[in-house]
C-alpha cells in the first residue's frame, strides 16, 4: 500500500522536502547501492582465512595442499567475478527497467543479493569454494544493476531542483557500504577464521529491508506516464511524492518531455552511438566515466594501509584511521549533497579532479622521499587523505547525476548500461594491472593517473556545460547548443 498524501510538505532553503521522498531515497539507497561499497572491499579483509579454507577444500578433496600458484587462480577468481558481474549487471540494466520498470527492477535485484548470501552460508558445510565464487558473481551483478538503476529511479522521482542532491544520495550509501564493511570486517569483529561466511552473507540483510519496504512507494512518473502512457497512475505517484493533489504543471512538463523524446524511442547501444543528435552527450558520459576510475582512486585504496604503517603505526590503529577516514568522507559527501544544488555540477566536478591532480603529484613526491626522509610518511598520509577528499567531492558522486540528466527519458536506460559499462570495465582492468604497474613504478605508479585528471580537466571546462536547477528538456536545448559551438 502506498504512503498517503496526507504529509505537510517541508520547506528548505526554499526546496520542497517531503516525507516520503525522503524515505523513498533512504529505502532505495540503502537496500541497493550499499551492495556495491559492502561487497567491493569485504572480501578483503578475511583474505587469509578464506585462502585457507581453499586449501582445505582441495585438501579434503585431493589429500594433499594446494599449489601456491593455482591458489592464487582461485583467489583471482573469487575477486575478479565482481567487476565481471558487475559488468553483466550493466549490460541488463538497462533492458530490465525499460521491460518492468525502475522501482520493480530494484526489488527483483534483491533476489540476487539474497541467493549470494545463500550460498556463502553453504560454502563451509559443503566444502566447496565454487559456491563462494558464484557467490561473488550474482552479488557483482546486483551491485552492477543498482549502480545504473538507483540513481536512475531517484532522478526521475526528484523534482528539479533536487535532482543532484538525491542522485548523490547513491553515492553516499556506496561510501556508507565500504565503512560497514571496514567496521565489521576487522580480525577482532567478523574478520575471522569463523565470522567470515557470516560477514560475507550480512549482504542479504539489506536485500529483505528493501523487498519490505520499497513496494510502499510508487513508481517512477516519468516511466509511467512516458512509456507505459499510464497518465492516471503517473498523476497518482507524483500527488504521493509531492505530498500535494497540485500536480498538473509537472504533468504537463512531462508530457511535453514525452513529445520531445519520440524522436529517441527505442534506442539500443549501437543506435545511441550512432545517432548524431547525442553523439557528444555520449563521448561526455564516457570521458567522466573514465576521468573517475583512472582518476587514481583504485592506487590510493590499495597503498592506503602501506602508508599509514609507514608513519608508524601498528595494524589495529591503522584500522581506527581508515574507519575514521570513511566517516570523514561521508561527510564530505554529506556536504556534497547539501551544495551540489547550489555550487553546480561542473564546478564540483573541476574542484575534484584539480584537487586529486594535485594530490597525485605531491604523493608521489612524499611517498619517494620517505624513504630518505622517515618523516615524509606522514605528510603522504595527508595528501592521501586530500586525494580522497578531491575524489569525493566531484569524481565519485556528480558522473552518474549527468548521465541522468543528459538524456531523455527512453534513452536514459541505454545510457546508463555504456556508463555503467564503462565505469566496470575500467575497475576491471585497473584491479587487474596496478599490482604488475605498481611493481615496476612504485610510488611513481600515481603520477600514470596524472594526465588523465588533467584531460578530464580540460574537457569539463571546455564541453560540460552547468545543469543545475533545469528541467531535462531545458538541460537538452542547453547542452546540445553548447556541444554544437565547441565542437
């Protein structure tokens, strides 16, 4: 049943916030796009208790201890069908929220989180690790699906002029995932030989809040009424999310977007790519998409732990700093949201990215001289913490809110499928070859980012025109007159 209408709209700085809105952000955020920031980093704390159980496994099977090298195989494995069901998670995005909608394609992806957490539980009593690595996956391709669907579904819930704000709500509850899975994952907590099945499978916990909660609130309007041509339904869902029965000029605005999007019907990847009306709206999602994973932020999470133990301290403090560091970044995210309405896009995004190539160079700096200079370690552990800084202010959050705003309501699916797509690709194959990269350049490994921050850099400035506090048709007329001048 759905929220009723009888809730007092509140006034903030002028915007209008309303209960269920409110919640239905919450709801959305929490129960999917936790998923991604849990299960991109829990993996990796009990590392070594799972690396044991393999070898248990093949010993039980096999009678004797696995080969270091096809252990490394299984480990790889168990990591890298993430990224890869992420990527799968991308693809069907797109296909399954334009089939049943936004807000049911968030409550089936739960079923995946669900069987995930499944068959972690039944890994240790059926001695087999395949279950664990298919465990991997369908919790990859439900972090792959909420990726593109959350912010999709708030955008088009949002009225304009909170429309970035609840976008990079999603990116807070990311953030929030990799802090819960830091705070439990710890050797003392759930990071053990016992707790670590347990650890892994708390990603269901979310999945049945959402499957409980979620189906109180409506459905985008935007699809109801633009694609499903339900006006009657999609007046009933705006009246619940505005709390208010005067609903009609945003009726007719989306009926004006409904006319404007005939032209865009029916687009899959190929025909987006090539129709030349959205040529550079894609070359833009795609250029930030890559600008924020080879941005550094992969090289900064994993010499993170080395450099805190390069200033001296022992493991268990290193922890209380990467936790404090998490909450400190939901902050910053936190106050994100409170100015992405007023500052813009495209000033956060030129802060971020400035702020990280700056970052980069005086890490690599600190990180070299460290090594002669023992006191250096700890201005690396600051300009560490400014690159973090730098990356949650613009890179991570504000991409997935242009991709939304970019596009038209029939197209929007198949952006977010290149966007998510590309986004999983290059996590893919950075994971993939930092280690061998890191290697051979050491701390130098950061300054390989720089020029890709510096590019980004330039491109925003010159073709990522401001958003903010327009309509999608109003964003469409803007960006397709400043695309076609710079071009």
């Amino acid at each position: 049943m759905d929220p009723p209408v009888t809730d007092v709209p509140t006034a903030v700085s002028g915007r209008m916030v309303t209960r269920p809105l409110v919640l239905v952000t919450l709801i959305s955020a929490f129960g999917s796009s936790v998923q991604y920031g849990y299960n991109a980093f829990v993996i990796f704390y009990p590392a070594k208790y799972i690396q044991n159980f393999f070898n248990e496994t093949y010993r039980f099977r096999n009678m004797i201890s696995i080969d270091e090298g096809l252990l490394r195989f299984q480990w790889g494995l168990t990591v890298a069908f993430f990224p890869f069901g992420g990527f799968l998670g991308a693809l069907i995005a797109g296909p399954l929220v334009d089939s049943i909608g936004r807000k049911k394609t968030l409550l089936v992806n739960n079923f995946l989180a669900i069987i995930a957490a499944a068959l972690v539980i039944a890994t240790k009593p059926r001695r087999s690790h395949e279950l664990l690595i298919c465990s991997r996956f369908f919790v990859g391709i439900c972090a792959g699906i909420a990726f593109s669907v959350v912010p999709m579904y708030l955008a088009e819930i949002a009225p304009q002029n909170l429309r970035g704000a609840l976008c990079t709500v999603a990116d807070l509850f990311i953030t929030f995932g990799s802090l819960l899975a830091e705070a439990i994952g710890f050797r003392d907590v759930l990071g053990t030989e016992e707790g670590w099945p347990i650890l892994l499978s708390l990603t269901g916990i979310p999945a049945v809040l959402q499957l409980l909660l979620l189906p109180l609130f409506p459905e985008s309007p935007r699809f109801l009424l633009i694609q499903r041509k339900e006006e009657e339904e999609a007046r009933q869902a705006l009246k619940r999310l505005r709390c208010s029965d005067d609903v009609e000029q945003e009726m007719e605005e989306l009926r004006q977007e409904g006319l404007a999007d005939k032209a865009e019907k029916d687009m899959d990847v190929m025909k987006i790519l090539y129709y030349p009306g959205l040529r550079w709206h894609v070359v833009s999602i795609v250029v930030l998409m890559v600008g924020q994973q080879l941005s550094g932020i992969n090289a900064a999470h994993y010499y993170a732990k080395r450099i805190y133990l390069s200033s001296g301290v022992s493991d268990t403090i290193v922890w209380y700093i990467s936790v404090a560091l998490s909450v400190f970044l939901m902050v910053i995210t936190t106050l994100v949201i409170c100015i992405v309405e007023t500052s813009g896009r495209r000033i956060l995004l030129l802060t971020g990215f400035g702020i990280c190539a700056i970052a980069s160079i005086f890490l690599t700096m600190t990180l070299q001289l460290q090594k002669n200079i023992p006191t250096m370690a700890y201005l690396s552990v600051s300009f560490h913490t400014i690159f973090l800084i730098g990356q949650a202010t613009g890179p991570n959050p504000v991409p997935n809110v242009l991709v939304a705003e970019y596009f038209l309501q029939t197209c929007r699916s198949t952006a977010f499928v290149i966007a998510g797509s590309i986004h999983w690709i290059c996590k893919f194959l950075i994971v993939a070859t930092y280690l061998h990269m890191e290697a051979e350049l050491e701390p130098y490994s950061f300054l390989f980012f720089w020029p890709f921050n510096i590019l980004t850099i330039l491109y925003i400035a010159k073709m990522i025109p401001e958003t903010k506090d327009r309509s999608f048709l109003e964003i469409r007329r803007i960006l397709s007159r400043h695309l076609t001048q710079r071009s």
